[in-house]
C-alpha cells in the first residue's frame, strides 16, 4: 500500500486544486468556492476563497435533512458521576439550534468572539456547535485554567459573551469553575457583557445579577434559528497555545478548509464513516478535542463518544477497555502517556480480561513522542494494530500518520509513518538545506500549507510570520527535531530546544528516554540537558517505575547507565538518573521538560498554566538537588 499513499501523496503535492476540490465534495457548499487555493497574498495562502458554507450545517442538519437523525451524534460515558447516554442527530439539532438561538437575541452575531469555559459534558460540544451556528468565532478553554490565564484570553479574543459550568469533577474531588470566572472577569480589562451558567447537580454556583444567566432558565424561552452561511476564509474558532514569551498565541482555524481537511482525515485516516463509533480520549479544551470529539466525526456523520473521566482511578485501569467495549468502539484515539499510566497500573493487562474489544480496529496514539516500548505493550495486549501520529495545535489535523482507511504501511515502532498527503514535509539543518537520510535535522513543512492549518493567529500577523515562517523563508518551521529513514518514515525525537550539545554531539532526549523505557522495570521517563563546565551539557533523567518494581536504587541505576552505553554510546555521557514517584506534565499529557531544566539550572520559571499537579514541581526539584543540580532554597 506504500505505493497507493506515496501516489496520493504526489498528487496532493503537484496538483493540491484538484486533489482538495475532488475532497471538497464531502461537503455541502452554499456558494461554490472560486478558487481552491488563494496565493495572491503569499505567504498568507487561503483556501476555498468565494465559498460560503456553515460548519454547524455540514456537522448536524444535514445528516438530519438525509433521514439519519434517530443515529446517535454523542455518546456521553461519565465515570466520575456514573451517567451515561446518548445525544441523537434529531436531539443535538434540537439543542444547538435553541442555544443559538438564544445567544443570538442576546446580540451575538458573525464574527463576534465567544469564549467556552466548560468541563467535558454535552452541553460544551454544544456550544461550540451554535457559534458555529452563528458563524460566532468560539475559544474554548480548558475547564479550571487559572483565572490569570483566562483573563489574558478575555483580554485578548474580546469575547460578547462567555458559557461557562458551575464545576469540572476530577478524581480528586468537584472543582469550583465560577470562582475561577469571576476572578477572571475581574482581573480582565475587556469588559463581558453576559455569562451563561449551567449549574451542574454536584455543586450550584451564585450568579452575579446583571451579568449572569441560568443555562437552564435562558434554554426554556428560546427561540431556534438556522445555519448562517460564512465565508470559507471566515474564522470558526480561536485556540490559544502557550508561546514563549507568556503571551499565549491565538491560533485561528477557517471554516471551509477546516471541514474539507476534517472530514477527509476522518475516512482516510482513522478510516470512519457514517455510523461508525469513534472516541477520542481527550478534552475539548486541547485542538484533539475540537478536531476529533467535535468537529471531526460529527462532520462524516459518526458516534463521537465523549468521556468525562481518566484513564485510570475512575475507577481502575480497565475503564477505557470496557467503555471501547460496551460502545462498540471502532477506532480509539489517545495520547501515549494514558497507555503508560494504564501500563503502570496494570502491566500485565489483567483488566483487559474477559473484555470484548473485537469491534476495536485500530488504537491511534499522539499528543506526544510515542516510545516504542509503549508502541509494543499495547500491541501485545491489545492485539491490534497500534498507529502512532504526529501534528500540532497550529496544524488541527495529522501530518504525519498511516492512512488506515486508504492506504496502510507497515508500522515501525518509534515513527508516526509517512507525511500525509497535502503536508511535504522536510528535514534541513541550520541552513536550510536539507539533510541525508537518517540525519537529524529541524523538521519543516514547504508552503503552502494544506486546507486545515492555521491560518494566521489571532490578530498578529506579524507575530505568525515571526514564530513560523521566518526562520526558513517558504516553510513553516514545526519547532520539532527529527529524521527521516530511507523510505521516508518520519521520525520525531524532540522539541527544537530539546536537542542537548554533548561536547559538540547533538543528541536527542527522545533516543534517551526511548533507551531508558526499554528497561522492564521503568513505565516513564523524561530526560533534559543540563548545563555541565566540561562538556557545555549533559544528559539528566528521571523515571517513574512501574507498580511492584523491587530493583535497589543502586542496581537500578547500574542498569540504565549500562543501556544507554550500550545503546547511545559513551559519546552520551549519561551518569545522572534518578527514580521519581511522578513526572510533571500538562494536562494533556506532556512532559514539562522546560520548566525541569530551569529548576535544574536554578533559573526562575513561572508556573506552566497547563500544569496537572503543581507538586510535581517539587518532586523534581527534591530528586535534582539530591543530584547536585537545583538548589533546594531557590
């Protein structure tokens, strides 16, 4: 099937009008587009400019309209209120068309900003759904930010109107959402005219008079409304991402390109169709929640399932097996380090036990480097085939994977496979030129980018053309370092800033902890650079270890120096590892590398936005200074 992809993979890049306006069909338009690709501004390429069609309409009405409407759109799975049921096309019309509606009489109109600070429940897909409605641009974020961080984002997108919840529920226990709110409207300069609020029954939240609407209340007496038809250039949404300089980058998504690129991954890819079950184990928080729990399935006319819960203590490793299960899961998406906690918990797979997953076709695996040790385990357990992917919050769709419903390739454990049609990729090293075979290099991607993509970020300009298309004019720079192999599988090893200089050896910290997860005894690993007076730097890691591991610290530190000798070489350096109970990350998942090597290096950080468990925090800093690394006192 190799030569099927590469082919599609030519004729996406040689001839992108036809290859996207042949995809362009999935859709219904309410103006034909003039031109496939808009290049009279470069480098500020558009697609589909002239069209005009409605999201909302391509994701909901129309799959009622073709007498699919008793088919349930979102299967809603709660563990942690234990409630579950399902959403049916003729419901979800019913309920998005009302709260549009609603939002509408309140003055929300094409092109105003909305913000979305809700947990994942129903209610959230639904408010996306009627901005859309509205051709209002949407900005969700994620349920239970700091009221710092969604004051800079009401700062900045301006929002009419915000849709908030009265509390998100983790394991740990009810979070208060509106305290949140209202600290953030209050540290806000832009001024929110009107807060809808859905009191959930765990915890009723006090609405300021004036400024906040009961959901429910506001939900009765509204009116419905249809589709308003947008301009495919037209914004759908604001995501913002971290940036690195504190100021969170708006990345905004079209709406036509964002529905054609959506609705061709959706089959050639994860290989969905109409009917189909698809769950994509993320939060509609994070660009995976807005591609494939909203937008994606709804748009092919899938059962999105959309899970309120984690991956395990809600209640036991074995959740994600029995929900994939009882829904008759055909494709399950997740990122890499919720198989690693499950491995952790359960590393012999005891909960997958007497559970029927011979509906389950393929697992699908991104967010973050997938290790090929994790790549195997759930291989070996699950006994299906387990796809690794790669793409970004700015590119809103993979663009690296194996196109599982056109045209698969054999998987080797480590690469997320071959760039995906309409993405040529490339490796090229400091000059741009691009480098051999099995190099490591920067990975970038030749413009124009395909339909899909950002199209800028959110009221800066020159800020998109700074961060993305100035270091190698005509590319757009991935800020990811990698190589490609002889049959051009791609390969991801680290952030850019995650290359570490080991007395002139550039080396990856993905090789490292790709090395140390090989051990049986170790479930996670991160590896950073620190600053080192001989070499310039070396190579530090910690590992969590699986549950029950009896290894002495001494023999486990014997035995991950020697396989990384054995596997790197002595050219790595590596002499400094350390067991730690957690490791810090975001919560979606990634390891927050940058902030360990300023706690290692004793520079001041701020506290990451994103961050799961502030106490981690602490954890590394106690296991560094044990190393004689960060200074206990700083």
């Amino acid at each position: 099937m190799k030569e099927l992809h590469n082919q599609l993979h030519q004729e996406s890049i040689n001839h992108p009008e036809t290859f996207w306006a042949k995809a362009a069909d999935a859709l219904s338009w309410q103006t034909p587009f003039a031109k496939v690709l808009d290049a009279s501004n470069v480098p500020m390429y558009r697609w589909f400019s002239g069209g005009e069609l409605n999201t909302c309409y391509n994701a909901v009405d129309r799959h009622v309209e073709a007498g699919r409407g008793d088919q349930v759109a979102i299967q809603y799975v709660s563990p942690v209120t234990d409630t579950e049921y399902g959403i049916t096309y003729n419901e979800l019309l019913a309920q998005v068309s009302r709260l549009a509606g609603y939002m509408a009489s309140q003055g929300v109109t094409k092109g105003d900003r909305v913000i979305i600070y809700m947990p994942m429940i129903p209610e959230t897909a639904y408010a996306m759904l009627a901005c859309a409605r509205l051709g209002a641009i949407h900005s969700v974020v994620f349920g239970g930010f700091a009221a710092n961080e969604l004051a800079t984002r009401i700062n900045d997108a301006k929002p009419k109107m915000i849709l908030s919840a009265s509390c998100g529920i983790e394991p740990s226990g009810v979070v208060a959402y509106k305290p949140l709110l209202d600290d953030a409207i209050a540290q806000a300069s832009h001024q929110v005219e009107q807060c809808l609020v859905l009191n959930r029954s765990q915890l009723h939240a006090d609405l300021v008079a004036g400024r906040d609407v009961d959901w429910q209340t506001a939900m009765a007496d509204a009116p419905n409304i249809d589709c308003q038809p947008v301009a495919a250039t037209d914004p759908l949404y604001v995501l913002y991402t971290s940036g690195t300089t504190g100021q969170p980058k708006g990345v905004v998504r079209d709406n036509g390109g964002h529905a054609v690129a959506l609705a061709w991954s959706m089959k050639n890819i994860y290989d969905i169709n109409a009917g189909d079950v698809f769950w994509a184990a993320s939060d509609v928080g994070w660009v995976v929640g807005h591609s494939y729990i909203v937008y994606g399935p709804l748009l092919v006319g899938a059962t999105t399932l959309l899970f309120e819960g984690k991956p395990v203590g809600t209640p036991d490793p074995g959740i994600f097996w029995r929900t994939i299960a009882n829904y008759n899961v055909k494709s399950f998406f997740t990122a890499p380090t919720a198989i690693r906690a499950i491995k952790r918990d359960d590393p012999d797979g005891d909960f997958l036990n007497d559970v029927d997953l011979s509906g389950l076709q393929t697992l699908f695996l991104a967010g973050e480097r997938c290790d090929p040790d994790t790549l195997h385990w759930a291989e070996q357990r699950l006994n299906k085939p387990v796809i690794d992917h790669w793409w970004q919050t700015e590119t809103g769709w993979p663009v690296a994977a194996n196109m599982m419903g056109t045209a698969p390739v054999p998987v080797k454990a480590g690469s997320p496979a071959l760039a995906v049609p309409g993405y040529d990729v490339q490796v090229v090293d400091e000059v741009g030129e691009q480098v051999p075979a099995d190099q490591t290099g920067n990975v970038v991607i030749k413009l124009p980018l395909p339909p899909g993509t950002l199209a800028t970020l959110w009221q800066n300009e020159a800020r998109y053309k700074e961060s993305y298309l100035s270091m190698y004019p005509g590319f757009y720079l991935t800020g990811d370092a990698g190589y490609m192999d002889e049959e051009g599988y791609l390969y991801i090893m680290s952030r850019i800033d995650d290359i570490i200089n080991v007395a002139g050896h550039r080396l990856s910290t993905g090789r490292f902890e790709e090395v140390l997860c090989q051990h049986e005894a170790v479930a996670e690993a991160a590896v950073i650079g620190v600053d080192d007076k001989l070499k310039g730097q070396v190579p530090l890691g910690l590992v969590v270890l699986k549950k029950g591991c009896t290894l002495s610290d001494e023999q486990l530190y014997k035995e991950l120096i020697a396989i990384v000798r054995d596997q790197i070489g002595p050219v790595a350096s590596f002499r400094l590892v350390s067991a730690i109970p957690k490791l810090p990350k975001t919560r979606s998942g990634k390891i927050l590398r940058g902030t360990m090597r300023k706690i290692a290096d004793n520079q001041n950080f701020k506290m990451p936005a994103t961050i799961e468990d502030p106490y981690t925090l602490e954890l590394v800093r106690n296991a560094l200074t044990r190393m004689g690394y960060a200074d206990a006192h700083v």
